[in-house]
C-alpha cells in the first residue's frame, strides 16, 4: 500500500474558532496539513458513547478519488497503549449513513475509542436503453433506496476498499502515532547469561526493549461487513515491529460471497418485499441484495474480487464470470430451468448439476452439501458452450511463508424467522403443509454465509496453521483450536453479554 499522501482536516471539540487561539492541537498537527477546526459533540448517548462526548473529525484526501472522513470517539482512551481502538465500517455507503445508527448495537456499552470510517459505496446505473415501443417514455429513476444528489452517484466498488484502506492506513500511521509511547514501558532487568563472550553457548543481552501494540477490533456489519473481513484477513500481520495488531474480528449479518447474486436471476419479487430506506435489512435476503447488486458494483465480475466476496480468499467460485447481469426474460422459463446464474446472451443448455461439481478432495469438506447452493435439490443451472462450470476448489490462505495470521473472528447472525418452512425433496414445506420449490432466499442466508465462512478460515487454521504442531503435540484438538479462533453465534437476547465475554478472553475488557 502507498503511503498517504494529501490534506486532513480536522474538527475537534476542543478548538475554538474564529479569531481565538487553539485550546487543542494534536502532536501530529501541522499547519501545512490541517483546514479546518470546529465544534463537534454528540447530542445523543449511544453505545459505549456518552453525550455531550468529544468527537474528533477528520477529512483525508484519497488520491484523486475526492475524501472521505473518520470520526473518532473517545479519544482520550487512547493515552492508554493497552486500551484497544475499534475500527468501525458502517453497514452502508456515506450516502445512507442517517439510515442506521453511528455506531453498532452489538458492542458492550462499556466507554470504548472508536473510530468510524465513513466510506463511500453507491452506483448509478446507466439508464435503460429505449426500444422503438417506449421511445417517447423517460428513462426511470434509480430505486428510492439511493440519493439523488450528485456527489453520491458514482463509487461502485472498488471505491469503498479503497476508501477503507486509505482510513485504516491513516489511524495506524498518523492517528495512534501520537498517543504511542515515546519511550517503552519499563520491563524487569533482563538475566545476563552465565556463559562467557567467547562461549558457543553465549546469548548476548537485547539491545531493544519490546514496543507496545495497540489492540484493534475490526467490526461491522451488512454491506460493510465485507470490507471489514478482507481488511481484517489481509491486516492481521504476525510482526512485533508493527505498533498495532488485529485482536479481533466482529461481524453481524455480514455479506461474504456475492458471486451467487452476480450469476443468478432476481427472484420473483413478492408483494411483501419493498425497498427501505429506514434502515439496513436486518437479516438481508438474497432478493435485498438483488435489488442493491447495480447499484454497488459497476460490472457482475467485480463481485468476484475476494475483497469483496472474502470467501474467495480460501476457495475458488465455481461459477463463471458473466458479461452481463443475469435478468428474467419475458417469456418464460422452461420448466427444467430454475435459475440461470451465468450470462444469458450466451448459448446453453440446461441440465441439473450434480454432486460432481463439488471438490472430490477428502480434505476439503467444510462446505457440506446443505450448505452449498449448487448442490440443492431444484435448483438448476446451465452449461455453457464454453464448457462446465469449474469446480469450487479450496485455496492456501495466507500463504506459506506469510506473516499473515487469521485473527480471532465472531460471526453474528439473525435467526430465521419462527415460521421458516423445511426443506424436504427440494421442497420447502409451508406451515399449512403446502409445498413450494426452493428460491434463492432460502439458500443465501446471513446464517449459511456466515457458517462458510467460519469453515473456511477453520480448515486454513487447522491444514496450515497447527498442521505441523499437530505431528507432535499429542494435546492439541485442532478442532477445538480452530473452533474456538472462529465463531459463529446466533444473534439473540444476551449476544451484548456473549460479545463482551469474547472480548475479555483477550484481555481486552471494554
């Protein structure tokens, strides 16, 4: 990653303006490097926030993309290089930040620093082409759900990585520098070695005393829980050089494999299903992320970027890229087609996969065929004059050699709904004992996302990461291990509680 380059503005609480001296200047502050100073404070108490509490704005450049802005809280934890900071990614672009509450509601109410990274993620998609029936009608506008001010139209991913990776990079290398001790912690006299210079056996004193590592919690949700997993898998570095670590991961409800959305056709929409623009679907569905995949992302291969679809990271699609989104046509489907995830315009043929598409490997077996959509029962999919769709293969990560390890990760998700109907012989089965044929919704769920997830980053913790130690430390259960490194816990009355306790395991209370 580049270094950061460019202006910040700041807004602090504690700067006055006008003609008046500043009560407050940060250590890293520069005349050349700030614009702005002005009075900011939270009206409401929130979670872990009190009111009438400092909040510490920054504006930072991002090359020649425009800027975004981090708002900090509680800074003046920070002055403990123990106390950890949590980085939080909101679970939607800028542009709907009113849409949800500023900070997350599954953390411990306890006084925390957070820093907010209010990254940007919308599209607009070009209007519709007009045909020879329609050419006196307008183009329709986009969906209710997205604003109509310009300055929000056009940042489809890979903006809102970009945009996280220049805020993380500006609160690990500007932001905690200054709250980072001068001189280290004093540490007890080190023991001299008994043996003489000139002895073999001689461990000469270290020269350098340890520096203290901030702890950092990455967490998110929805939309943003994407972002904030690839970050997290990518910035959780093994290096005592660094003066920070990745302590942990949280996610609610988090999107991490797009690409059944990008190769798929939009569900048939239901009467009861409408765009909000109150607040984030809390659980998403997959007829949600239709609706929103246009207006995220410019092309339906950008959902195949592992920053984005971060189960990508550990195994390979099994899906090919379209050109073109999958849409219904308006005749319609042949019986044997239920849904055609690749790109329509091309020729196929339709026929029901089978279990061969999965990985035949022994090893690879934490995607079990409930959990994985082409192998449900109903559910169709084509074969391209090109050839099969490749197979989902399961990739190194991180790779050997890395100085990546995976951090300790909970995933949250929602419970389904009471009524949620079973699936018996590709069927869902109603409560009135009804049967209807499988959709997409009943497949990409927050609950099945989550638990791919988990059992990817386990087997790499396992295969990988305690293969070797495995061989000859007869205590080891690599599944407990791995088990207890990633979680997956459904959201109920006491998550707050079972969120608290996991951060305390690291020593890290509050």
């Amino acid at each position: 990653m580049k270094s950061l380059h460019g202006w910040v503005e700041i807004r602090h609480a504690g700067c006055l303006l006008g003609n008046k001296k500043l009560a407050f200047r940060p250590e890293w502050w520069s005349s050349s490097s700030a614009r702005l100073f002005s009075t900011k404070r939270e009206k409401t108490a929130e979670n872990g926030i009190k009111k009438d509490s400092e909040v510490q704005t920054f504006k930072i450049k991002t090359g020649s993309a425009g800027s975004i802005t981090i708002d900090l809280y509680n800074s003046h934890l920070l002055t403990n290089i123990r106390s950890p900071l949590y980085i939080y990614i909101p679970p939607v672009g800028h542009h709907l930040r009113d849409a949800h509450a500023s900070l997350p509601s599954f953390l411990p109410s306890t006084p925390k620093a957070i820093a907010r990274i209010n990254y940007r993620w919308n599209h607009l998609p070009p209007p519709p082409k007009k045909t020879s029936k329609d050419s006196s009608s307008s183009p329709s506008p986009p969906p209710a759900i997205l604003t109509s001010d310009p300055s929000y139209a056009n940042h489809p991913f890979p903006t809102p990585l970009h945009d996280t990776l220049y805020g993380f990079e500006f609160l690990t290398n500007t932001v905690l520098k200054s709250y980072t001790p001068k001189t280290p912690p004093s540490i007890p006299a080190e023991r001299k070695s008994s043996f003489s210079p000139e002895s073999a056996y001689y461990t000469p004193p270290s020269s350098k005393k340890p520096l203290p590592r901030r702890p950092l919690i990455i967490c998110s949700s929805y939309l943003g829980g994407s972002l904030a997993t690839s970050l997290a898998l990518t910035e959780s570095k093994v290096s005592k050089t660094l003066p920070y670590y990745i302590a942990g991961l949280i996610i609610e409800n988090g999107v991490y494999d797009w690409t059944p959305i990008a190769t798929s056709r939009p569900p048939k929409p239901h009467p009861s299903q409408h765009p909000s623009t109150k607040a984030p679907f809390k659980p998403w569905t997959a007829s949600h992320l239709h609706k929103l995949k246009t207006h995220l992302f410019n092309s339906p291969e950008s959902p195949f970027d592992a920053f984005v679809s971060p189960v990508l990271f550990f195994r390979t699609p099994g899906h090919h890229a379209p050109k073109t989104w999958p849409s219904n046509p308006s005749s319609p489907e042949p019986k044997n087609t239920t849904l055609l995830p690749n790109d329509e315009y091309l020729h196929y043929s339709t026929q029901t996969d089978s279990a061969d598409h999965l990985d035949d490997d022994e090893s690879y077996d934490i995607i079990p065929e409930n959990l994985d959509p082409l192998s449900k029962p109903g559910i169709t999919t084509t074969t391209l004059s090109l050839g099969p769709a490749p197979r989902k293969s399961p990739l190194r990560f991180p790779a050997k050699h890395s100085d990546i390890k995976l951090p300790r990760s909970l995933f949250l998700y929602s419970p389904a709904a009471s009524n949620t109907p079973v699936v018996k012989n590709g069927k869902r089965k109603k409560a009135n004992g009804e049967e209807r044929e499988l959709e997409l919704d009943d497949y990409v769920t927050p609950q099945e996302q989550a638990e791919e997830m988990a059992g990817l980053m386990r087997r790499s913790v396992q295969l990988h990461e305690l293969g070797e130690r495995k061989m000859w430390d007869e205590e080891l259960d690599v599944e407990v291990e791995s088990a207890d490194r990633v979680r997956v816990v459904e959201i109920g009355e006491g998550v707050r509680g079972e969120v608290e306790e996991w951060i305390e395991e690291e020593g890290l209370g509050g």
